[in-house]
C-alpha cells in the first residue's frame, strides 16, 4: 500500500462522484423515504428497542445501495488500467476510505433526519455520532470486500445483501448493545415473564431494590423487594438477576399479578462508565482492524478476474 | 488419509460414546438431570463443525497458493460436511434448551454465533452456484471462505466476552471445570470428542473423494 496512491485514487471517487452526483443523491432519497414512511405509521417512537432496530435497519440497507457500486461503477477496461497503475491494496484502502466517508455522511444525516421525524432518545449526542463514524469505517471494510467478490459474480445484485448480512451482524450486535446503553442515559434490559400476561402494564418508579431469596420459586429465584417512590408503599418485583450498585432511581415497566409486580423492562437511570463505551468502541475498531488486514490479504488474488 | 486404523478408533469410539453415554450413572443435577447426557453429542458436534471448517479455510488458503481446482473440491466438500455438523449441533441445541431454559431458541450469544455461522456458509453455497467460470468461482469462493471464517472467529472471540450467556460456564452458571471433577462425565467427554471429530473427518473424507471423481468425469 501506498499512500500517495491512495490518495490520488481517494480525490479521483471524490472527483467522479462530485461530477456524477446520482450516489450521495439516491441514498440521501432512500434515508429520507424511509423515514418518511416510518413517520407515516408512527408519530413519535418512544420504545427504546424499536427505535434502536429501525435506525440500524434503515442504516444497514441505505449502506448496502451506498456500497453495490463501489466496483462495478468502473468498467472492466478501467480496473484494468487502475490495476496496471496501483497496487490493489491501495484500490481497495481508497475504495474502503470513500464509502467510509459516504457512510458516515449516510449516517449523520439519517440521524438528523430520524431525530426529526420520529423523535431522540439519544442523551449523548457526540457519543453517539462517533458511533456511527466508527460504524461506518467498518461497515465500508466489510462491504467493499464483499462488493468486490460479488462484482465478479453474476445477479451481483442480488448477490450483494446475501453475502454481507451474515457478516454484518456482529457489527450490529455490537452497535445496537451499545445504542441501548446510550438511550436516554438509562441501562435497559428485557425480561419475559410468562407469569405476568394477565393485568395491567404499569409503570413505577422505585429505589431500594433489596434482593431477596426465594425458595418456593425454582425458576425465578430472586426477588426483589422494591421502594414505590410515588404511593411510598413497598412491592415484591421480579426482575431477573440484575446487580443494583446505585441508588438512583429505576423505572420498572411491567405488569402486576396477585399483588407482585413482574417487570418487562428496567430503566436504569445510572450514568455509563467510561469502561463499558471504551469496551464496546474498542471491539468495534478491533473487528474493522482485522477486517481491513483481510481485505489487504484476498483483495490482490481475487482482483486479477 | 486411507488408512484403518484411525476409522477403527473411530468406530470404538463412537461406540463406546453412544452406548456408554446412554448408560453411564450421571450426576442428579438440578433443572439439568438426564438431559446432561446432551454434553457427550451436542458439545462434541461443535467442536467437529469449528475444526472441519477450519479444515475448508485452510484448503482455501492452500488453493490461493497453488491454483488446483482439485483443493477447491476439497475445501467445499469440508465446507458442506461442517455446516451438516453445525444443523446437527443446532437441532441437539434446541431439543435441550426446550426442557432445561423453556425455550427453542432464547436469546443467547452462542446461539446467535451458531445461527450466524450456518448462515454465512449458505452464502458461501449461493456465491458458488452465482458463478459459472471454474477458476473464478474457486478463487472467489476461497476468498469468501477466509473471510468468514475470520469473522465467525471474532464473532466467537469477542462477542461472548460482552454479554452474558445461559450456557455453562457463562453468566455465573457452573461450566465445564465442575463438570470436569465428576469422572464418569468427563470419562465420555473426552472419548466423545475425538470420536465425533474423526467421524466428521471421516464424511468429509468420503464426500471429498467423490467429488473429486465426479469433476474427473464430469472432465473427461
């Protein structure tokens, strides 16, 4: 790899899609009639969880349109003439570096447009567009690559989803883990209590959560004694293993049964550690590093077809 | 890889795996009780799909070096027999997650690992039945091999390491080191993962061997 190769190979996709404009312009389209059509069925979103899916749903397929033409925008004799003028690390690092850059444009104006239309959860807003930057540098090392194997196939079209979303998941894992602990600030789980499907859904908030053993219950085997902090009143909550070390407030939302309370969901309203951001922003560049060093690897033996 | 002896230990292997695992006394854990016996197929047949698609990653590599449509052959016959053991894996997964969590498929990192893994190699099929041209296909396919298998190792790596999991061993569950003390589980353990390992070798054996004398008259 060169780098004033990659350079001049990064200004000349700059160059053409400056002069072409129909890229940056059918993604920005895709972002914003999604949305649109998300705005049309809900007004606001509130759900942590369906914000969370839709924002990444909606990332995911705009990138995969953003990257199907990453190598077929050349034409054959033009690959073969770049081949002949650089190393084909160095396409691939230029190629990688643009939709890199596309990709986060993508991403911060679905952001933008997301907030707009179907409302913020977000409580740390740098936070969480350095989340869609790093997402973006490898959501564009995985795509590329992929790009390139599925440029050489024919229906590449169809090609492309299938081969990159199996690879794509655990960026998402990752990112939709990490978008949870920055919504509103709040830690959020998710429990299923078969028990709790009768009644109400209610919402409390409580502090003091003491735990308790249980022993007649083999399945649910702790419990917690939980402080109402608007009726004042003490309630027995089951709501999985989950270590309190604050003692800040928690909203329970969930369903009460017989005179105890199961939650389906917990807020916690505790401030993140600077750990858990470092643990999952590390993985992510962890995973984009050896995915780029891969690239490096396959890239030259699959680019002489 | 023709000779006996290692299909002979094979065989008295899974014999005494599959005989043995059903007799043998377990421990009366508790939730878990006769359905521990699980650990002699279910955990094996993992084992057996992470080696035979090392074993086809390896081959792909081996392709990239030396251009012989022969270790293509090689590589995706692994390919095929390891994804077979992952289904395997899945459906023993799935019959005791039912009566141990109450559930088919909880959500767990494992689980999602192992679904993913299955997932990226039906890719891997589809890539190879979008390309026509041998050499093209054999060259791409091996790319795409290499990479994910680098990515499921990552998955693998570094995604159980973030969250917790239901399986032993993870999120404060007992794991393998207390079964381990109990010698007449680890008694069929450790014979039921080489045993499971070479009767995968074994199909994969088979199965390469016959591809490649199709793709000989499929030449002629």
């Amino acid at each position: 790899m060169n780098f004033s190769e990659v350079k001049y190979l990064f200004s000349k996709e700059f160059q053409l899609e400056l002069r072409r404009k129909s890229g940056i312009n059918s993604i920005l389209l895709f972002v914003v009639a999604t949305t649109f059509v998300s705005f049309l069925a809900i007004d606001q979103l509130e759900q942590a969880p369906i914000w969370n899916a839709l924002f990444w749903i909606i990332i995911l397929f705009a990138n995969i349109n953003a990257a199907n033409n990453t190598f077929r925008n050349d034409s054959e004799n033009t690959q073969l003439y770049l081949n002949q003028l650089a190393h084909p690390n160095s396409i691939l690092i230029a190629k990688t570096l643009y939709n890199a850059f596309l990709m986060s444009i993508t991403g911060v104006l679905n952001y933008l447009c997301y907030s707009l239309f179907l409302g913020n959860l977000i409580s740390n807003h740098l936070l969480f567009i350095a989340l869609i930057i790093v997402a973006a540098l490898g959501f564009a090392a995985v795509l590329s690559l992929t790009n390139a194997i599925s440029s050489k196939a024919s229906f590449n079209n169809s090609l492309m989803p299938i081969l990159s979303l199996p690879l794509l998941v655990p960026f998402f894992i990752i990112l939709v883990a990490q978008t949870n602990h920055l919504i509103g600030n709040k830690e959020y789980h998710d429990f299923n209590y078969s028990s709790a499907r009768e009644g109400m859904e209610t919402e409390i908030i409580c502090s003091n959560l003491i735990a308790q053993n249980d022993s007649n219950n083999q399945k649910e085997q702790t419990y917690f004694l939980a402080t109402d902090l608007q009726q004042k009143t003490r309630k027995v909550a089951y709501v999985g293993d989950i270590n309190f070390e604050n003692n800040q407030p928690i909203i329970l939302k969930g369903k009460e049964y017989k005179g105890i309370f199961y939650a389906s969901s917990i807020w916690n309203k505790a401030n993140i550690s600077a750990i858990s951001n470092v643990k999952y922003y590390g993985a992510l560049v962890l995973i984009t590093i050896i995915v780029l060093l891969v690239g490096q690897f396959l890239f030259p033996k699959i680019a002489k077809f | 890889m023709r000779q006996l002896w290692w299909k002979i230990i094979c065989i008295v292997l899974m014999v005494y795996t599959v005989a043995y695992g059903l007799l043998t006394d377990v421990p009366a854990l508790h939730t878990l009780h006769e359905t521990i016996r699980n650990l002699f197929y279910h955990v094996p047949m993992w084992f057996t799909m992470f080696v035979l698609l090392l074993i086809s990653m390896i081959y792909g590599l081996i392709y990239m070096k030396k251009r012989d449509l022969k270790y293509d052959t090689i590589s995706t016959a692994f390919a095929h027999v390891g994804c077979f053991f992952g289904i395997l894996g899945f459906v023993t997964g799935m019959l005791w997650g039912k009566y141990t969590w109450g559930s088919y498929l909880p959500k767990d990192p494992k689980i999602i690992g192992a679904a993913i893994a299955i997932l990226i190699y039906f890719a891997y099929f589809i890539l190879r039945s979008a390309v026509n041209d041998e050499e093209k296909k054999a060259s791409l396919s091996a790319a795409y091999n290499i990479f994910a298998f680098v990515m499921l190792m990552i998955f693998t790596g570094v995604y159980p390491r973030l969250v917790d999991s239901l399986h032993p061993g993870n999120g404060g569950n007992p794991g393998f080191d207390s079964y381990d003390r109990d010698t007449r589980l680890s008694a069929v353990f450790y014979a039921a993962v080489p045993g499971w390992i070479l009767l995968g070798l074994w199909i994969a054996n088979v199965r390469s061997r016959m591809d490649l004398i199709n793709a000989k008259i499929k030449n002629k």
